[in-house]
C-alpha cells in the first residue's frame, strides 16, 4: 500500500502491473516453498487485456493519457487492437489463443517496456528511490535492457509467502487499485471525468464483445436460463460465473446466458461450486468457441474458481440462486 500510495505516478504501468500479479496469484498454486515463478510474457499478456478496454475512446473526450509524455504501451495497444478486432478477434484473450502474428508481435515488443519500468520500479518507494525488494529480487532489473537481458532473465520468481498474500488479499486489492487507477487517470488527463462512469469504463467487462455470445449461449442451454431454468426472454444478460470483479475471465467456459433477474441478484457473488462444476462440464463449449472466436479457457476458469474459493473465509456466503445463499465450508 506504501507503494501505490505515495508520490505521484509518470504512468498506469505500476497499477497494470500489481493487477496483472494478484490475477496469476490467485489463478496459480504456488510451488511447495510458497514462491511462485511468473514469466514476463505473461505478466505482459495481462497487462494487454487490462488496457484493452481502456483504449476505446471514453464518452466526449476520446482515448484517455495514461503516461504523461511520450508514446506509450496503451498507444501501441490501441494500434494492434483495431487490425485484430477487424478480424473478429474481439478481446485480448482472443488474440492471444489465436496466436494471432500482430498480437505476438505486440507482446514481443512491449516486454521490454514491461521489464524496464514497472518491473524495475514497481517496488521503489516513489520519490524516496529505496528500493525494498520484498515482492521479487528485481536485481536483473534495469532501467536500460537489451532484448536479450529481457529474454536471459525471462521471469520473477515472487518471494515464499508473497502469492499466497496476494491471493488472500485480492479482493481488497483490487478495489484498492482500482480507485487508484481512476485518480491517476483524471490527473493524468487533466479533464473534469466522472469518477463513477471512468470506473465502469476502466474496469467492467466487454458488453460489445459479449454480444457475439447470447445467440450460441442460448442454444446451447435450450434457451434457459443457466441459473433458474426459466425459459429466457429477450432478457438475455452474458454472465460471468466466476465474477468478472474477482478474477476477470472472458472465456467460453465462465460464461452463461442468464436472464436479468438472476444476473443482477448474483451480481459480483460468489456462486455456490455446483454452477461452477455445471458451466465446467458443459458440452459443446468449443463449438461456441469457435462460432464466436472467443477462448475456452477451461484451465484457467477452473483454477480461478479454486482460487477464488481458497481465499475466501469459512463462513463466507455463496450465492445459489436469486435471494438464496449457502454458507462456504471451506
Ligand atoms: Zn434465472
């Protein structure tokens, strides 16, 4: 908290960054002695998806400043995301599972900048310039690094203890970050923004992307509703098994069709593990995927669940349907 909280920020990159760390900690198990190993490349990849969103023109005042000066990561995002978009790959995900060229060659080249700033500095106290490498030795770090420093040192290794945390504290985190993020964003941009709209804007799932969805969700569940088994009218909402504000997962095997009522009673709630198990075991997941380009993303669906989950107290409520909760057991 130390270190998102003081000094003022040249960029987002640090907050992308801290984000992009709590999602692998809470998707992964650490190794036995409690560390956990994280590639660049993947820390690059979901810094990718956070400002994917975030590149779309916002209401009036166009594409949002997210470094002070200079070209920027977001800049580059914007580029790519418009080519793949073009051709049906609607979310960073999409691109990465298609192994699309422009998306590997946008990961390749923003690495670098991944490696040279907000992981060289992420644990600097700003404006203090002590360095306290709790999280990760960051000693192959540098400021200027070749291509080939990048791909010698290739990964961070998080101390014994630190997934664990970040996994236990997620929820907090996020929020945390979230609302730093929105701040940095207005005094970066220097404009009169609604904080509450930005946040939506910054943070809320793809609702363009979902659309492709609805039809192939639909028939899939014969046209019911995932969690009621209502027959669905035209109220047909995209719903985010595992919750979108907890660990965000744009893939076919955490999305169901679900009419409004049960969508917005569960809201951000962590369902029972039953739904989870049924959305995990449904059949045809990779005919949706293919029919709307959208990832399966099972693996990472499951894990996050299992994250998700393990974090949470014994006690905690669990949403089984509209107005009726579980206790979680652990
Ligand atoms: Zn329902």
């Amino acid at each position: 908290m130390q270190l998102l909280e003081t000094g003022r920020r040249e960029s987002t990159y640090k907050l992308a960054t801290v984000m992009a760390l709590v999602d692998i900690c809470v998707e992964n198990t650490p190794a036995p002695d409690g560390s956990l190993a994280v590639p660049i490349d993947e820390i690059t990849h979901r810094i990718v998806a956070y400002y994917w969103q975030q590149v779309r023109p916002f209401q009036q005042h166009g594409p949002l400043a997210q470094v002070k000066r200079g070209r920027s990561m977001p800049d580059r995002i914007a580029e790519a995301r418009n080519d793949l978009i073009r051709e049906g790959l609607r979310t960073a995900e999409a691109a990465r599972a298609a192994s699309h060229p422009s998306y590997q060659a946008l990961v390749r080249s923003l690495r670098k900048t991944v490696a040279q700033y907000p992981l060289t500095h992420l644990q600097t106290v700003l404006d203090t310039r002590i360095r306290d490498d709790f999280l990760f030795d960051a000693s192959a770090f540098r400021k200027k690094m070749t291509v080939a420093d990048v791909n010698r040192v290739a990964m961070i290794v998080l101390r014994p203890g630190v997934p664990e945390g970040l996994r236990r504290t997620s929820t907090l985190l996020r929020a945390f970050v979230r609302s730093l993020w929105a701040q940095d964003v207005i005094a970066l941009n220097r404009a009169e923004l609604d904080a509450e709209d930005l946040d939506g804007f910054l943070f809320g799932a793809d609702r363009v992307a979902l659309r492709a969805l609805v039809d192939p969700l639909r028939d899939l569940q014969g046209d019911r509703c995932f969690y009621c088994a209502t027959r669905m009218r035209d109220d047909v909402q995209i719903d985010h098994v595992v919750p979108w504000s907890l660990v965000p997962i744009d893939g076919v095997a955490n999305l169901v069709a679900a009419d409004t009522r049960c969508n917005l009673d569960k809201s951000a709630s962590v369902p029972v593990r039953m739904h989870i198990r049924r959305a995990l075991d449904r059949a045809h997941l990779d005919d949706v995927a293919a029919a709307t380009k959208m990832p399966v993303l099972f693996r990472r669906t499951a894990s996050a669940a299992e994250g998700m989950y393990g974090s949470l107290p014994v006690g905690s409520l669990l949403w089984r349907q509209v107005q009726d909760y579980e206790l979680h057991t652990g």
